[in-house]
C-alpha cells in the first residue's frame, strides 16, 4: 500500500469547537492538505516542541522520549493508517536497533512524538484521498466547514470554557512580558497565541 509523507503546516485555534485545534498536515511536494482537530493539550504538546519552548517540568510526551532514549528505543516513523467513521488512527513504528514494533496511538500522540523524535509522518493514498482537502493558493478550503473535519475520539466532548484571546491592544514589551509570565506558569496555549501576536508583529 502506497505510503504518503506529510509534514505540518498549520496548527490553529478551532472557530467553530471552543477548546479544540485544528491539525492540518500537508502533502509533501503535493496540495492536498489532511486537518485533524484535536484537543488543547494535545496541541500544546506538539505546540511547544515546534517552537521550542522548555517547560519547566516534563510533560507527558517529553517524559514518554525521556524514558525511551533512556531504554534506547527510538521511533523511526509514525502512520496514520486509517479513517473509520470520522476518526484517524496511527501507530508509532519503533526500534531498539534490533527489534521493530507497532504500537497503536492516538494520532495527536502520535504526532506530538513524532516531533520530539523527527520522526517522519506518512499516511496512505486512500485516506488522502477520502479525507485530504486540495488547496487553492494560499486558501485552506476546509476553513468554513471545520465541523465536517475528521477529528480525535474526544474532540466532542472538549470544554467550552476555553476562549482565543486577542492581543491586539497591547505593546511589544506587554506581549513579551506576557510570553514569560505564561512560559513560567506552563500556560503553553497561552503562551503560542502570544508567540503568534508577536510573530505577526515581526519579532519573538
């Protein structure tokens, strides 16, 4: 079965689930894209590993990687392999140098270990082609029917008590202040919508 790679191109707050994320993979050297929303720790995790942030204590993820460079095992690749009813699934393809084992996984698990390991990230024509959206320049179509986007078991069931939060008001130096405020209480949703004001702006 042919093997697609995908890379991640976006990771943004959903408009239309309060407390989840859309995940949107993209095909490598192609324009289809794969959106996956997930929940807000799952993004977090995968959230701070992309823009390297150090948390103070290690998150699940980074004490999963700790543990395995500990046992030397490492993950080669991660494959989401099939779409049933709405829902991704994956599995993390492992090594010890020796020995190679599948084990299954919740793709944004998945995906916040593969990026950890660079790992690569592959999926299969068939699910590309059922789920992938095809883009049109620059324009993600999927942005006005988020709600037809496959999702995570547990996306549904999200809190709704999460809300964006705007930035616009304040200064460079508030929005700094305020990055290292929420990186020290490990306000890492917090802390990437900061770093995107601040990226928009120009600066880091």
């Amino acid at each position: 079965m042919k093997k697609v790679k995908l890379d991640i191109v976006g990771l943004s707050y959903s408009q239309t689930q309060s407390g989840a994320y859309a995940l949107v993979l993209g095909e490598v050297n192609g324009r289809r894209r794969l959106p996956i929303i997930i929940g807000a720790f799952e993004a977090q995790a995968i959230a701070i590993e992309i823009e390297k942030m150090t948390p103070s204590r290690p998150l699940t993820h980074d004490l999963f990687k700790s543990m395995a460079d500990t046992f030397h095992i490492n993950i080669k690749e991660i494959i989401i392999y099939n779409l049933v009813d709405g829902v991704f699934y994956a599995k993390l393809i492992c090594s010890d140098g020796k020995n190679t084992h599948e084990i299954d996984a919740r793709t944004s698990d998945a995906i916040a270990l593969a990026v950890r390991f660079e790992a690569m990230i592959y999926t299969y024509e068939f699910i590309l082609a059922s789920a992938g959206i095809v883009i049109e320049g620059n324009d993600f179509l999927f942005l006005e029917n988020m709600d037809s986007i496959a999702k995570e078991p547990e996306a549904d069931s999200l809190p709704t008590s999460t809300k964006q939060q705007g930035y616009g008001d304040l200064t460079l130096e508030e929005l700094q202040q305020k990055l290292q405020e929420a990186i020290a209480e490990e306000a890492y949703e917090k802390a990437a919508r900061l770093r995107d004001e601040l990226n928009k702006r120009g600066t880091s």
